[in-house]
C-alpha cells in the first residue's frame, strides 16, 4: 500500500485524467489533420531536393513527436491502472514508496528517485563500445 494519502492519489488520478483526456485530443487532431500538415504541402511541391530533405525531415519529426504522445498515452493509463489496483505509488523494481512530491510532479513515475536514477545509469551503460 502506497504511502500516498487518499486525497493525494485523487489528486494524481485527476491530473493524469486531464492528461490522458489532452493525449487523446492531440494524438487523434494530429491523425486527422495528417494531410494538412506544413510537411505534405511542402512535399506536395517539391521542387528540388533540397525541399524533398526538408519535407521528409518535417515528417519524420512530426511521426516522432506523435510516438512519444502515444508513449506518453500508454504511460498514464498504466497509471491510472495502477491506481485502480491499489499500487499507485510503489517503485516497481524494488517496492518502496515513491515519494508524494515526485508523484505530484510526474503521476505517472513507476520508480522511486534512487531506481529510476540506477535505471538511467543502466541506460546509458548499455551503449555499444567501439
């Protein structure tokens, strides 16, 4: 059982409602307006390549900004999950409370300030070496 309060979980479950709630809006505009966007008229006209790099550099960054809102989406159901099952506020890789500030801060955080840290770390430990 998490150490949050009861009006601290509330609190948390409404603002990762109002996130999910403006995910859903972003990402579902973002589909809709696809063939509108700056890119594919930019593409639509291409005249040399240049405006082609350009073109394809504006897509892909739009297609990377919409992967992490859809990431992003995944992240704040899970944690509208978790308070559904009772373990909204407990570090899934070693149990402990995760501390109220950091779950003011980031609702939807799934480790504790020292886990999260060891993750980053693992992260970046994991890079190819030459």
């Amino acid at each position: 059982m998490s150490a949050l309060s009861q009006r601290q979980i509330q609190d948390c479950r409404k603002q990762l409602q109002d996130r999910e709630t403006e995910l859903h809006k972003t990402i579902h505009a973002a589909l809709v307006n696809a063939d509108n966007k700056t890119y594919a008229e930019v593409a639509g006209r291409v005249l040399d390549i240049g405006e082609q790099s350009l073109a394809d550099v504006l897509a892909d960054f739009h297609i990377i900004e919409l992967e992490k809102e859809v990431a992003e989406l995944a992240e704040v159901e899970a944690a509208l999950a978790r308070i559904q099952a009772g373990t909204y506020g407990e570090c899934v890789d070693c149990g402990a409370d995760i501390a109220a500030d950091r779950m003011h801060v980031h609702p939807a955080a799934t480790r504790c300030t020292g886990c999260q840290t060891r993750y980053e770390r693992r992260g970046k430990d994991m890079s190819p070496s030459l």
